[in-house]
C-alpha cells in the first residue's frame, strides 16, 4: 500500500545514513573470463556450516574469491563466489568432493578427518597465496526473483552456460522473466597437481 509523502519521518536518519563523504558510485562490472584454462589464485576464504537435518549429515562451505591469470602470469581479473564443500557424491562410482577436488589441485592430497582439519588446511593454502589450475565456464542464472515466475530453490531456476553465451556478452535476458542476468565465469573444474 503506498503511504501519503506527508506522513513520512522528518527527523535525520543516523544510524546507516550513506557515507557522502566517501562515496563510491555503482560502475560496471568487467566483463567476465573467456571460458578456458587458467591459474587461480585465492585472495581471500569464508568458511559456512550448514547443519545436519533430515538425515543429511552436516556440510562445510568454503566460500573463495579468485585472481586469474593467463600462462605468461598477467592477470586477467576476478572470480568471486566460488563456493566448494564437503558434501560427498559419487564421480564414476566413487565417493568424492569438492573440497577433495580443491585440495588436490593445490597438490595437497592428505586425509584431513574433521571439518576443523579441513578448513584449516585450505586457509593455510589460502594464506601462502598457493596458486592452482582450474578449467572456468561462464555461466547466467535465474530465479526470478521479484516476479510471478520466482523460485526459492535454485534448480528451478533458469541457467545457461559455456558456449551457448555469445563471446564477450556481460549480460542475458533471461526467457523466462525477460530479465536482463549478469554473466558471471565459475570454477568448472580443479584440475590436480
Ligand atoms: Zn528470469
């Protein structure tokens, strides 16, 4: 319901009033990596846990943001938001994961138990500044959000990826919503050392 102009608060706002001193303008964002082979550093790791419930035992997040850089070492930009956990699944019938994966790619092929011990041994990777190699895809996603069509559960969503986004394209309508979604290039595969 919209509410009348007049009946709106006239006292300052102070608690998360914007920082005009300092402000930082919305820009554009780079356009993201080509799909292909790079070296990956990691700048910085959050770790998540995701409780056990409904008899699935409980899962640790490892959230990473990436420099990539090409063969001759220039760096070519930024991936963020790649996310890798301890969730087990089967590749070719054998039990895995992504956190495996990772760790292998830095070379590092221990048999850390706990989650403490894992997330441990990828901040210390994290830390060296170790670098690894990784296959990277552009990807778009949808969920909707803020139509009719919106999905809570992101399978539901709309995606598409690799070569079936147009070279250099930053953006795509989404042919659900007609939404225009950011193409963003996400860790395909870890490739190990
Ligand atoms: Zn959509």
């Amino acid at each position: 319901m919209a509410i009348d102009i007049n009946q709106l608060p006239v006292t300052p706002d102070d608690v998360s009033a914007e920082d005009f001193d300092n402000y930082v303008d919305a820009s554009e964002f780079p356009p993201p990596l080509a799909d292909g082979t790079y070296t990956l550093k990691p700048l910085k790791v959050e770790f998540d846990l995701r409780e056990a419930q409904n008899g699935n035992p409980a899962v640790l997040v490892a959230i990473l943001g990436h420099e990539a850089f090409d063969d001759s070492g220039n760096s070519l930009g930024k991936l963020s938001f790649d996310r890798i956990s301890d969730k087990v699944f089967l590749r070719s019938d054998v039990k895995v994961s992504m956190m495996a994966d990772q760790l292998r790619a830095w070379g590092d092929s221990q048999r850390y138990s706990s989650k403490q011990e894992k997330a441990l041994a990828i901040k210390a990777h994290v830390e060296a500044g170790d670098t690894f190699k990784a296959v990277t895809k552009r990807e778009a996603f949808c969920n909707h959000k803020d139509t009719s069509h919106e999905v809570t559960d992101s399978k539901k969503g709309w995606t598409v990826k690799g070569n079936k986004i147009p070279d250099g394209a930053t953006e795509m309508e989404c042919p659900v919503c007609k939404k225009q979604v950011r193409v963003n290039s996400k860790v395909d595969r870890r490739i190990p050392k």
